[in-house]
C-alpha cells in the first residue's frame, strides 16, 4: 500500500513537471518571454566587465544567450527589436560549463575585439532563453539584467578649455569678429583618431563648422580654432550658447558640450591714476606759455577730473598732491574710492589742474590753472589692464600711468 502511494506520487510530480517544461503551469511576468518559466544563469566578471555565464547540461541544452545596446523586447513570442542584438551564443551539442564574451558571436562589428578598446563605458543588457526539444517554442526564459561594458583602453575626449585667441583683446560685441580656441584633451588611455569637433549655432551664419584632426594621442591636447562674427541683432548684456559637438574613430564617440559666450556688458574700472613724472619743458618753449596755465616756474599742486566726451558732467574729481617737485617718481593719487566705470562704446576725458593757482596781478586772478588733459579709450586699455599716457603743454611734460581693474 506504501508502495503504491509513493509510486503514485512520483508520477505525479514528473508530471507536474512536465506541465512547467512545456510552459503550461508557469505564469511567470518578469520573465523575457511573458508564461515561460524562469531561467536562472549565474554570471563572473569577464573581459571589460561582460559577464562570464555559467551553463550546465539542462540549460545549455537548445539555450541562447544574448547581449544587447537596448532593453530587448518580444512580442507574439518572437524577439521584436533584434538590431539591438551585438553579440549571442547558442549553444552546442557538446556541454558548456562556462560561455565567455570571446566563445560567442560578434553581430555589430563595433563590439569585436579587435575595436573594443576604444569604445565608451556604457550600459549594455543580457537576457538568455531556451527551448523544448523541437525547437518550436521557448519553455524558459531569463529576465533582462543590465551591467556597465568597461573596456580595458579607451580614448575619451572632453573639452578642457575655451578661450580667446592669443591676439584676441576678450571683447563680445556686436558686430565684431571672435576668435574662438577650444582646448580637446583626451583623458583616456589610447589614441583618438579621425576626431571632428563641429561648432554650431542657429544665429551664426559662419556656423555650424567643423574642424578635424587626425588624432589626438592619449593623454594630449589639441586646440580647435573657431573664427565667426556676433550678430548685430545681439546688444550688450545677451548671451549666446555655442554647442560644441565631439566625434572621433571608426567606433564613434561622440559628445556635446554647451559654452556660454556673454556679449560684454562689464565696464572697465579705472582703480588709480599714477604721476609718474613732470618735466619742464625747454626754456626756449616758454615764449609759447599760456599765461593763463599753469607758470613754467611753479611747483604745481595737482589733481585730475574725469569726463565722458562731449560731457561737462565730472565723473570723479580727485585730491590734490601737494608740493609736486620738478621730478616726481610714482606720485600717486590715492586710490579711487569707488571705482571709475568706464564703458567701451564711450570715450573720456582726463584733465589735470594746478590746485594751487598761481596769483599774478593783471595776467592771473587766483582760478585753477589747468595744465593739460588727454582723451583715452577703454577698448585700447582692456588687454594690457594698465598704459602709460602723456599729456604734454608749452609748460611741462606730464606722464600718467593708468591702472585697470
């Protein structure tokens, strides 16, 4: 009686067993292929950090394996998106314990070894399924898992510096020619070959353009060199974002950058006005004084007032500088309190006037002899953030030097 129950038993199970073999009894939804039962392949890290499967006889018996560049998807029972496949084993008649990236089938040729090397790290997805003996239908099927393809040597481009060209003065403004250097390094550890960097923007006419180079070794920088004009419809204070666009070798990388360019908008800030020095002039030059400027033979007590062109309005007005010797080494106003804007579509004015007036009676009532003044631009100073200016008189030779901030 014992005996028949479990002989009962036995058959009851192998059929139940049956049923899951031939998907009938499996429901399973997280599954690739939806009511097929669960298949379950350990995996090792392999070559750049693909996985190593391991098989045994049950499952590598009608069993595929697949890796592929999108999430893979099936529907009436068939492998829908298959150009998303790059690589598949199928299995043999002989047993397989282990199924490494090298025992299986390249599809796409950017994954074969021999281009491996230079191919980005990115996400790539595995799944595995098998069938009944005929071949018909798929009894079994993983679910879909993911891992991060790392290769062994890689070129990886980035940008690593934009600037303005060495002769290039900084300046954004409409209407007026940039030159741009973009700086491409390539942080990996093998050769960029064939790269293009393409710089575009809808605004540009000049653009998009592509500069090539041949390669950029591993470890190097290159420099990108990008010429084009601003706009005129663009006014002070606009900005303009550059799309920089990255691309190099037969396994494609490609990158894109985004570089904000701010059509200038800040004044330059004129921090100290420096004397560096008065000289009289030749005494045969007096008989062209103005008597009404500053005396030949005085000793001057200067401070200087700034204007805009075409202005009365004194932007700043300085103190004085008592007891000015004939030679005045680096004489300095103070420094000024606050800052002097000026803006580079204006030109200014810088005068310099005798604070002590020299009282001579019938020529001279006593007012503030002026002794000289000078038109500067803020656009010829903006590279050299300082320059030196003369404003020269029948009566002496004044040297400023102008200090930017």
């Amino acid at each position: 009686m014992i005996r028949y129950y479990f002989v009962a038993f036995l058959l009851s199970a192998f059929l139940a067993c049956s049923d899951d073999e031939l998907g009938l009894n499996c429901r399973e939804e997280s599954t690739l292929f939806v009511n097929t039962c669960p298949l379950e392949i350990p995996t090792q890290e392999g070559f750049s950090n693909t996985p190593i499967f391991e098989v045994d006889e049950l499952t590598s018996s009608l069993l595929f394996i697949g890796i592929f560049d999108a999430t893979p998807i099936v529907e009436d029972e068939a492998l829908f998106n298959k150009e998303a496949l790059v690589w598949q084993w199928k299995s043999a008649s002989s047993s397989v314990a282990k199924v490494r990236f090298e025992d299986g089938e390249i599809i796409k040729s950017s994954f074969a070894i021999e281009n491996v090397n230079c191919l980005n790290t990115d996400t790539l997805y595995w799944a595995a399924w098998s069938w009944e003996e005929s071949g018909r239908r798929v009894l079994r099927s993983t679910s879909v898992h993911t891992f991060e393809f790392i290769p062994e040597r890689t070129a990886k481009l980035q940008v690593q510096k934009i600037d303005f060209v060495n002769d290039e003065d900084g300046l954004v403004l409409p209407g007026e020619g940039v030159n741009l250097k973009i700086a491409i390094h390539n942080a990996g550890t093998s050769d960029a070959d064939n790269v293009n960097i393409q710089l575009s923007h809808p605004d540009i006419p000049e653009l998009p353009r592509t500069v090539s180079l041949e390669v950029i070794p591993a470890n190097q920088t290159s420099d990108a060199i990008f010429d084009f004009e601003i706009p005129n419809s663009y006014t002070i204070g606009d900005t303009i974002q550059l799309k920089i666009d990255i691309q190099h070798s037969a396994c494609v990388q490609e990158a894109t950058y985004h570089h904000i360019l701010e059509v200038t908008a800040l004044p330059v800030a004129l921090q100290r006005v420096k004397l560096v020095r008065i000289t009289r002039s030749p005494p045969g030059d007096w008989t062209e004084w103005d008597p009404f400027n500053v005396a030949p033979w005085s000793s001057p007590d200067p401070y200087f007032i700034i204007t805009v062109e075409g202005s009365q309005d004194t932007l700043y007005r300085s103190a004085a500088l008592e007891n000015v010797d004939k030679v005045a080494p680096n004489a300095s106003w103070p420094i000024l309190d606050p800052f002097v804007s000026l803006e580079f579509d204006k030109l200014y004015g810088i005068s310099v006037i005798d604070d002590d007036p020299d009282i001579i009676p019938g020529i001279s009532s006593g007012d503030n002899d002026p002794i000289g003044d000078v038109i500067i631009d803020p656009k010829e100073f903006l590279k050299e953030r300082s320059r030196t200016v003369l404003i020269v008189t029948n009566a002496m030779i004044l040297q400023l030097e102008l200090l930017w901030q």
